[in-house]
C-alpha cells in the first residue's frame, strides 16, 4: 500500500513560482512507485500477533511507578534508534489554554514503554508528575535517534515544554 494524495487534488495546488510543492512531492511519489514496480515488489516484514506483547504501561497510579520510569527509559537510552510518540489535547499546543501531553509512547519494534504525563487519572502528586517530566527531557536530551510519524508535531510539543536547545542538540527523524 502507498499512499498518495488524489490527483485531482494536487492539480487545484498552487506554487509561487511553477509546481507546487505538493505537485513535486506527487511526482516524486510516483516516480518510486514506479522505480518498486521494476525493481520488483517484496512482501514487506509484518510483526505477528500479539501486537501488544513487550509494552510495558507506566500509569502513574502504583507505587513504585517513578522507579519503573526511570528503568525504562534508560534502558531506551541504549538503543540507537526509538520511535516517541505523544497523545495530546491538541494538534499544537499555542491554540490551547492549557495544553497537556497526555500519554508519551517510546519504544522499539519489541519493546516499548508507555507512560502518562498530564493524564488526569495518572501521577497521584504534583511532584511524581514534575518527576515523570524531568524523566522525559533527561531521556530526550541523552538518547540516539528519536523517530516520530509527522515529526513536526512532536518537535513542537518538546519545544513547548522543553525549548528549542534540546531539538537543535539531538537528532530526529520522521518516518
């Protein structure tokens, strides 16, 4: 499956100064999916169920939950590449009063952690919430590779919370 945006779509898309953006990247797009058909398609790799198996959720609410954090994330620290994903309440948080990342998801394709940050059912004090915050920029600023689908959106939370320092000295990437 590739998905490309319709083409009568990509045609109404002005530029400046001759293509659109948008054009160019649809031209791009078609241009490899022409190059997969003569190369030849490969059945691609697909994890087999259970796809929950090596999650491990850190809800905030048991003893003992900061400690497991702090594991975890280091043990993220190691590898060289993680995929970090938020769950918020906004696609930005300057168009909300009080933005929240809710859920911060860090992880490989085998083992991943979950845990809350704003949650309203999650850290039981203030402090363990401030914790599990300075947790995430310590594990930000002093990890590999970070990978997120639509980066942009989760480069614009980390500069809220964190500021642009702790984007421009780590790498990113987007799927």
């Amino acid at each position: 499956y590739v998905a490309v945006p319709d083409s009568e779509w990509i045609a109404k898309q002005k530029g400046n100064y001759g293509k659109s953006p948008h054009e160019l990247v649809y031209e791009a797009d078609l241009k490899w999916v022409q190059k997969l058909i003569r190369d030849g398609l490969k059945n691609p790799d697909l994890p087999s169920a259970p796809y929950d198996e090596g999650i491990e959720y850190i809800t905030g609410q048991s003893s003992g939950d900061i400690e497991r954090l702090e594991a975890a994330l280091e043990r993220m620290k190691a590898y060289p590449a993680v995929s970090i994903d938020y769950e918020t309440n906004a696609l930005r948080p300057q168009r909300v009063k009080d933005p929240k990342i809710y859920l911060c998801a860090i992880g490989t394709a085998d083992d991943v952690v979950v845990f809350t940050l704003d949650h309203p059912e999650g850290w039981m004090t203030p402090q363990k919430r401030r914790q599990a915050w300075s947790l995430l920029g310590d594990f930000l600023l002093n990890s590999g590779i970070k990978v997120a689908h639509n980066l942009h959106m989760e480069h614009t939370w980390t500069n809220y919370f964190f500021g642009p320092e702790i984007l421009r000295l780590t790498h990113w990437d987007d799927t």
